[in-house]
C-alpha cells in the first residue's frame, strides 16, 4: 500500500513536534512550508527569535535535519525559506 502524502506530512509533523518545545524554549518557532517528495526536500520557516539568529542554522541541520531524516527517511534535505 502506497502511502499518501498526507500521511508522510502527518509523519513530518509529529517528527517536528517534538522538537517544537526546544525551539520555543527560545522564543522561536517552525512551521513546515512544502515537502517535494521527488527531491526528498522539505522547506520549513522560522519565526520568532529564530528570524537573524545565528544558531537557527545549526537548529535546522543538526536539529531538525537529523531528526528528520531518522524518523522519515524521504526527507533528504530540509532548507530554510
């Protein structure tokens, strides 16, 4: 059974959930944009105090990438927009 892309994006949020206290610990905050499946390239935004912080890049690729790529294995990539 193939698995729709609702699904895949419910899996990309719940992954992203658990990681959504830390970064609010901080006063930020990350909301998913758009996922190319093709690519495997999920493109997420940063608010809050994440916007021009210097450490939202090791969030994003030591963070979330990581995590990302463990719990959803079709997220290849994730890039901020």
């Amino acid at each position: 059974m193939l698995e729709t892309e609702t699904d895949l994006l419910s899996r990309i949020d719940r992954t992203i959930d658990e990681m959504r206290p830390y970064i609010a610990s901080h006063k930020g905050t990350v909301e998913v944009i758009d996922f190319d499946a093709a690519a495997g390239r999920l493109l997420v935004r940063f608010g809050g105090t994440c916007v021009g912080c210097s450490a939202s890049s090791v969030t994003l690729k030591q963070g979330l990438e990581q995590r990302l790529r463990k719990a959803v294995p079709e997220v290849l990539a994730v890039e901020a927009v």
